[in-house]
C-alpha cells in the first residue's frame, strides 16, 4: 500500500478559474499524522512505517493500547494505518506527516465507504427493467423473474444479481484531479465526487495508475494565455495609424501642336 493520509469528507462546493471555468470539488478535511513505529526488512521482511491519525481520549482505550502509547511516548491515536515505503532512512519515529505529501502530485486515488441503502430491489440495485406493467403480470411488476434453471443443475448460482443489501461498501475512486490545498487550514480541494456521506472518514493515497491526462488547471492556462494574445493583437492593431486616401490628381491633358 502506498503512503497515504487520513481525512474526513466535510462536503461539496465549486471553484472558479480565472478563465470562468466553474469545478465542482469535494472539500477534505486533513489532520497531519505521525510515525509511531518504523518496521524495517531485518525485522518485517519489508520496510514500512506505521502512521497514527486522529485524536482519541484516554479513558476510551483498552489497557493494552494504552501501554503500547506510553511505551512510544506519544498521544494516543484513533486510527493506526502501515504503508510501505521505498527509502526508510527517510523516516523517523515521532516525525508528523501532513498535505506536504502530495505537493508534486497531480492526481490521486480516495478509499472511502459507500451511503449504505439498505435492502434494495433489482430495478435500484442492478438496474434491472422490471416486468411488464400491463394485464398478466400480477403484483410482480418490480419483481427479478426466474433465477433458477432446471432440474439439472437445480440450483442457483453463486454471484446472481438478486435483490439484497445495497452500499455501506469501501470503494476506490482513482485519479481525482487535485484543484488547491490549504496548508494553512489542513484542507485539500478534489474535483469530482468522493464515495461516502459528510464526517465519512476517507483515505488519501497517490494514484497507482500513470496516466498522461491534461489537468483543468493547464486547460484554464491555455485559455488565459490565448485569451490574452487575441487582446494584444487586437491592441497592436487599433494603435496601428491609419493611412490618409490623399485626393487623387487628374492628369494634365496635354494639347498637342499640328
């Protein structure tokens, strides 16, 4: 698993460019994390760190937490995550973590889990398109149909789309364009949206995927700089004097002598 950091989802708002370009963000709010235990190969097999998120009283630790914070001599923590790293001497027990980390980075990939909607039907759930809605079908207008086959096999097979619990699920939503962060404030600015209902905790990782995508923000580059050239030349040519039509000379008839 790649580094990552832990936040939660505080909602959606837009952001407009300079251009007018008007993106919709969701807004992630990120507390900075620090590195309790630092694993290395001759220990693990591997090197990883292991990062703690969050704050968390005291009294609502279990007797062995407690003792692994006192032992650490660090305030406790709500979440502990491990990432693996590739340059461990990079990193050092007690160090914090924060937005610095996705400086460079254009996209990346958010874990979130899903608005749980209960017991769902097939229509909501699979998007299924129902039965008939005239004469013959019979209070089964919504209903799957036949799920089975005949005596042989006799059974239903595993993984069938049938009605059931639907959401309340992690998933991933890769490569999310970073618009702004606020280092100030802790909060970092992602367009598109983010699986999950407002407080839902959420995980910040660097996208796996390498992708040549060009960004909003180069889009909004591109507009701004041929917007401007197109005012420039139409500066140069309204500054440009304009020639005066001087009156033509009619030319002299000259009389010829017989």
């Amino acid at each position: 698993m790649k580094i990552g950091l832990i936040g939660k989802k505080i909602g959606m708002s837009r952001e407009f460019l300079d251009s007018g370009l008007s993106i919709p963000v969701t807004i992630l709010s990120i507390e900075k994390g620090r590195i309790i235990n630092v694993f290395t190969k001759e220990k693990r097999g591997y090197d990883a760190i292991q990062v703690g998120f969050g704050k968390i009283k005291n009294s609502r630790l279990k007797k062995q937490m407690k003792g692994f914070f006192v032992k650490k001599s660090t305030e406790p923590r709500k979440f502990l995550r491990e990432f693996r790293v590739n340059n461990i001497s990079e990193y050092k027990e007690g160090n914090e973590i924060g937005l610095e980390l996705f400086r460079d980075e254009k996209f990346v990939d958010i874990k979130s889990k899903t608005i749980g909607k209960g017991f769902a039907g097939v229509m909501k759930r699979h998007n299924f398109s129902g039965l008939r809605a005239s004469h013959g079908v019979s209070v089964s207008h919504r209903s799957h149909g036949s799920t089975g086959q005949n005596q042989d096999p006799g059974r239903v097979f595993k993984g069938k789309k049938m009605a059931g619990h639907m959401g309340n699920k992690f998933r991933t939503i890769q490569n999310l364009e970073i618009i702004k962060s606020d280092l100030e404030n802790n909060l970092i600015f992602v367009k598109g949206s983010v699986p999950g209902s407002k407080n839902s905790i959420v995980l910040i990782q660097k996208n796996v995927k390498r992708i040549k995508r060009s960004t909003s923000l180069d889009k909004n580059l591109k507009i701004t700089t041929s917007s401007t050239s197109i005012s420039e030349k139409s500066k140069s040519k309204s500054k440009a004097p304009e020639k005066k039509n001087e009156p033509s000379k009619k030319p002299e008839n000259k009389k010829v002598k017989t």
